[in-house]
C-alpha cells in the first residue's frame, strides 16, 4: 500500500535534505522515498516561499495624492480613449508613475 504523507512530513523531508551532504538519491534512499515525491515536495515548497516573498513585498495600495493648485493633464492613448487627471501637475504625475514603476 502506497504511504500518504502529509505537507509537514513533506517540509521535514526537504529540510532534511538541505542539512545533509547527501545527493537527492541518497538521501531518498534513506528514508525511503521515492526522488519524485522528493522533487514534488521541493517544488511546492519552493512555490510556497516564493509566494509569501511576493505576497510581503508588493504594496496593496498607492497613494495619490491630489494638488490642490495646478493645471490637468489629458492623456490620449493610441487606441483613442482619453483619460483625464484634473488637478495633477506633470511633476505629481512623473512621481506617481516612478513610484509604481519601483513596486511593480
């Protein structure tokens, strides 16, 4: 019958290995995986991680912050639509747009 284990068991496998000077064969040798199991719980964790680091780095909002003297600005896209930014200097505008270029 085929052994279940759950994502902790899966974790101590990795962690395990990475503290071994073992190669991934050995190591699954050892306690006795299978490599693919190995490389499916490393997989996931690695994509666990990676999430959480963009999740924790990437801001949910921007600020904008709206003059309260100044001329608008009217963009006008290739495809035709116009959008209107009332109150905001090129200058707001350039720091809005430099500071979500930093956070994207």
């Amino acid at each position: 019958m085929r052994q279940v284990y759950t994502e902790s068991q899966k974790r101590k496998f990795v962690q395990a290995y990475e503290e071994s000077s073992l190669t991934i064969r050995d190591y699954c040798r050892s306690v006795n995986i299978s490599p693919s199991l190995f490389y499916h719980a490393r997989r996931l964790l690695l994509e666990e991680e990676s999430l959480s680091k963009k999740v924790s780095s990437s801001p949910l909002f921007h600020q904008i912050v709206k003059p309260t003297v100044g001329s608008g600005i009217s963009l006008t896209l290739p495809n035709g639509i116009k959008i209107g930014l009332e109150g905001m200097s090129m200058e707001d505008l350039s720091r809005l747009l430099i500071s979500m270029g930093r956070h994207a």
